[in-house]
C-alpha cells in the first residue's frame, strides 16, 4: 500500500475540464480529455473531492469518452444500479453543464480524482484491480 497522494504533489497531472450536457436532457457530464487512456466500457475508480466511486466510462454523441455517473461500487458501476453519487455530488455543489472542474490523474487508464479548482485534496492510495482476479470476480457477479 502507498501513501496517501495530496492533488498538488508533481506526479498528479491535472486537466482542466468543462462539463457538459447529454444530449437534450441537460445533465452535467464528464468529457474526458482524449489524452487519457480510457476506454468507453472500461470501469474506472473515480474520487470525488476524497471520496472514492466507481464509474463506467460511456461514449457522448460524438464519439468521446465520458463519465455521467458513478456508484458505490464496481459491479454497481456496470450495472448502473444504486444511487449515482457523482449526480449527486453535482447537484450538491450547484456544478451543471459549462462549470469548470480539474481532473487528477493518480493511476493512468484507471483512477481519478475531480475537485474544484483552488481546492487540495488528498487522496487515498488507488491500484489497478489484477485483471485476471477481476475478471474472476465478474464471472460470479461479484
């Protein structure tokens, strides 16, 4: 385990972003910077000002990468079931479309951390599931 990683330490490489809308709905979404390695289907660990979620990286009308929810857990994540904490945590902070936020990377291709811009936050250590004892754990639906 690693010790816990503050936003303004020098691996941390932060993007500015600006929310979006999906669609004609007009819920906030996450676009994410097509410099990152994510995947649309991949489920990715996603703090939210320190607190930690899950989240399935879906597609926008364009093509691009984006988060518009994120849950509890990962199995919740894929299956999009339960409270979707990052909706909440933007209704909580009035953020909505055109509101911008930095996105943190601490693990490429797997774990992030969003927060305001001006804010520090400090980050619990974050690792990349082993693949295979994921998939293992898909498989029974854990």
């Amino acid at each position: 385990m690693t010790d816990p990683l503050p936003s303004d330490h020098p691996v941390v490489d932060s993007h500015r972003v600006e929310l979006d809308a999906v669609g004609s709905t007009g819920r906030p979404q996450l676009v994410l910077p097509s410099a990152l390695s994510c995947a649309i289907g991949d489920t990715v660990w996603l703090s939210l000002a320190g607190t930690g979620t899950h989240a399935e990286v879906a597609g926008t009308l364009h093509g691009d990468a984006a988060i518009r929810a994120a849950y509890a857990n990962r199995q919740l994540a894929r299956t999009a079931e339960g409270g979707d904490l990052l909706g909440d945590w933007f209704e909580e902070h009035g953020f909505g479309p055109g509101t911008t936020l930095l996105l943190d990377v601490l693990t490429e291709g797997y774990g992030y951390g969003l927060r305001e811009p001006g804010t520090r936050v400090v980050y619990e250590p974050v690792e990349r599931p082993d693949p295979s004892l994921a998939d293992i754990a898909e498989s029974l639906g854990e």
